[in-house]
C-alpha cells in the first residue's frame, strides 16, 4: 500500500499571510480546499501533485539529481498551471544572480534568443552545463509569458547561482579553482555557508518580500528544510534550512524519486511501488500520509527537531515525484553550437581555472570534454544493482525486489493477455 487510511481529511488552517510578518490573514479559495483534499485523498499525477503543492505554500523546493532529462521536461510542462495557481516565480540555481537583468530580458523579449540562453549556462559553468532540457525550461517560460498578452505580469525566473570559485585563471598560479580554501578565501567564508546564506537572501528579496510564491529547483542537497545535514559531523547548512526556521511549513520540500542517492532506499521505494494494488507507474504523493515516507535512508546523515534518531524518507521530505524507476532515467542532450566564436573565450577561462594549465583549450578541446561528459551523466546518478534476467540465476531475486517500471508494465501487460484469454 502506498498510502495510509485516514478517517477524514481536512483541508489545512489558512495562513496568517503569505509573507511573515504580514498583516491579515489569506482565505484558501475553493480551488486550493480541492487540492489540498485530493492531494490528501488519493495518489495523483506527477504535475497535479506539485502544481496543487505550490499552489498551498509560498515556497516549494524541489530536489533533484542534474541532468535528467524527464524531470526537467516535467517542470518546463507544468510551468502554465503553475502560474494559474499563482506562482509567478520560478527559482533556480542554473543561471547567476549577476545575470539577472539579461535573464528578465530573455523570457520576456518579443522573439526568443537561443544564443542568449546558451550564454547564460557558458556565464554559471563554462563547458559544464550546455545540455538542451535546461533552455528548454527557459524557452517553455518565454512561451508562457508571449501567450499572456501585453500587460499581463508573467512567470519571472529568479537566479539563485552564485560564482564560488575565482573564474580567473591568471590570479591562479597554476592552482584549481576548485580547491575548498581558495574558494572560502574567495567569499570569505566557508563556500556552503555562504552559497546557502545567498540562496535564502535572494529569494527572501525577489519573493517572498514581495509576497509572492515561488517553485525552487536546485540539487537536492540545497533544498533541505527541516533537516540539517551534517557532513563529516559538522551542520551543513542550506538555504532552505534557514528559510524553514523562519517561515517554517510555508516552505515546503518535495523530492524527485532517486533525488537522494541512497540506492537502498531507492530499491525499497521501487519494491513497494512494484507490489501496491494502486497499479500506477507515476505520481505524486505526501509522504506522511504514505507508507513511502517509512522507508530508511541510511546513507543521510543529519538532524531533525534536534534528534538524531535514524532517518526515513518523511524525515527528508515533505512530497515525492515517482515518474518510474531510476534505471529508466534517460540523459540531457548536449546543445548543439554551444560554443560560438563570441562565447568561446569565457567558457575556456571558466574551464582553465577548474582545470589549470598554462595555454588556453583550443575549440576542439572543449567539445571533446562536452562529449565526454555526456558520456559519463549517468555515472554521476545513483547506481542501481544490474537485473539478471535469468530467473534461475541468484540476480533473479535482486530483479524481483527493485521492481524497476519497465519489467512492471511488461507484468502488467502479461495479465492483460491473460485475462482477456480467460474472458474470451
């Protein structure tokens, strides 16, 4: 069973105010009582889980792995019924804070501008992040915002990155860029800590004091709310942590299946999907109300309301997008044209300083490292034990147990025949 029985479900207080510290207090409309109660009720689509999610809360942090390509196509489709439901902003990390002015200009300008987005990902990381399902959200926002018509105020996206590394490969003497004293001398400060402080100022300034509400994604480890990380034994804070401890339930963490690397976990999470009744290969779902959120994650360490006790799933998370199994994950594609002899010049420097060498990267360099790091994206996802599809050999249980979608639809399928054998 994926989800508990409840007597009754009733739908949540209003808040004193979207805002903290505001004056009045906001009526939930008949539509958020409505989903608020289906979201409670009964397992619902991926897209309406966290549209209706968001519509509820002033800021939702959804965590992920980088690069897979269906969640982030999941996030640029929900963007219109986002901004039915009142969310005007969509946060993330991908772009920097210092471009902001030229990222306003893009999703709102009268004709899109591929080169344009391209240069904004060359500005955050160099060759590192020129894959084409991360325009593809920010052409679905400019989409959205030319069919409103003049006048009408739009989707803004809200950058949330943060240099945290000297760019310049000169000021580094032959030093990685990357290396944790020179960033902390860099900011002034350990680099997580101030990433986070950034993160929370940001979307304090751009939206929350302007008492609007926002989607935030970013990596999953910066999107902890009530848990606090702790890394080696030491608190690692994120900027949904300080936001939680100021507006507490108005923010709310929703985790993409898979999002935190706990391949335990992702198995057990697999397991159950693969034996509940509810035959259904993709939803969203609260984890308190689902025996999901009962699952251990083992590989976590931190703190929650100041105890220490073992972690589950609803200890990391408020809701969960299961679009089917990790193994079904498939890649971002790299951009075509990424670099241009306009932007070629920035993305070596950025390169040069992570990885040092006296000359510059020629052209050519640089796309053999763009390939090869394609090549290696899911390297970087959690890594599933393989299936044997042979059921006498000892993988046949493992096989059984991580349940991944495709041998579930195949079952599914199977059963189908069968019945439609025994009805006829």
């Amino acid at each position: 069973m994926l989800r508990r029985r409840r007597s009754r479900v009733l739908p949540p207080p209003p808040p004193d105010s979207l805002a903290p510290g505001g004056d009045g207090e906001e009526e939930l409309d008949p539509a958020e009582i409505e989903a608020e109660a289906r979201r409670r009720t009964g397992l619902v689509t991926p897209e309406d889980y966290l549209v209706d999610i968001c519509g509820l809360h002033q800021l939702v942090m959804l965590g992920d792995q980088r690069y897979v390509a269906p969640h982030l196509e999941l996030l640029a489709s929900v963007l219109p019924q986002l901004w039915q439901r009142g969310v005007r902003n969509l946060a993330w990390e991908f772009t920097n804070t210092r471009c902001q002015a030229e990222l306003d200009a893009l999703v709102t300008a009268s004709t899109w501008s591929a080169e344009n987005a391209h240069d904004l990902f060359v500005d955050l990381m160099g060759v590192g992040l020129g894959y084409q399902q991360y325009v593809d959200v920010l052409h679905a926002v400019w989409d959205h915002n030319r069919a409103l018509g003049p006048g009408v105020p739009g989707l803004r996206v809200v950058a949330l990155g943060l240099p945290s590394f000297v760019e310049d490969p000169d000021l580094l003497d032959g030093r990685s860029g990357a290396e944790a004293d020179l960033r902390n001398w860099w900011l002034g400060g350990d680099y997580r800590d101030v990433t986070a402080i950034h993160m929370a100022n940001t979307l304090t300034n751009e939206v929350i004091r302007r008492r609007e509400r926002a989607i935030v994604y970013a990596d999953a480890d910066r999107t902890t709310t009530k848990l606090l990380q702790l890394d080696e034994g030491r608190p690692a804070m994120s900027g949904g942590n300080l936001l939680y401890r100021w507006i507490g339930e108005g923010v709310q963490r929703v985790l993409f299946h898979g999002a935190v690397a706990d391949v335990d976990a992702i198995q057990r999470v697999e397991t159950l999907v693969a034996a509940s009744p509810d035959a259904i290969d993709r939803f969203g779902i609260d984890l308190e109300l689902s025996t999901l959120g009962d699952v251990p994650v083992r590989s976590v360490r931190g703190v929650v309301d100041g105890a220490t006790a073992p972690l589950r799933l609803v200890d990391l998370a408020d809701g969960y997008l299961y679009l089917g199994s990790v193994r079904d994950w498939r890649p971002a594609e790299l951009i075509p044209g990424f670099l241009r002899p306009d932007n070629v010049a920035v993305a070596e420097r950025q390169y040069r300083a992570l990885d040092p060498r006296y000359e510059p990267y020629t052209l050519a360099e640089l796309e053999e490292l763009r390939d090869e790091g394609a090549a290696a994206v899911a390297e970087t996802w959690p890594q599933l034990p393989e299936i044997d599809e042979d059921d006498g050999e000892p993988g046949a249980a493992q096989a059984a147990e991580n349940g991944s979608s495709r041998s579930r639809r195949r079952s599914r399928r199977r059963q189908a025949a069968r019945a439609e054998e025994a009805g006829t």
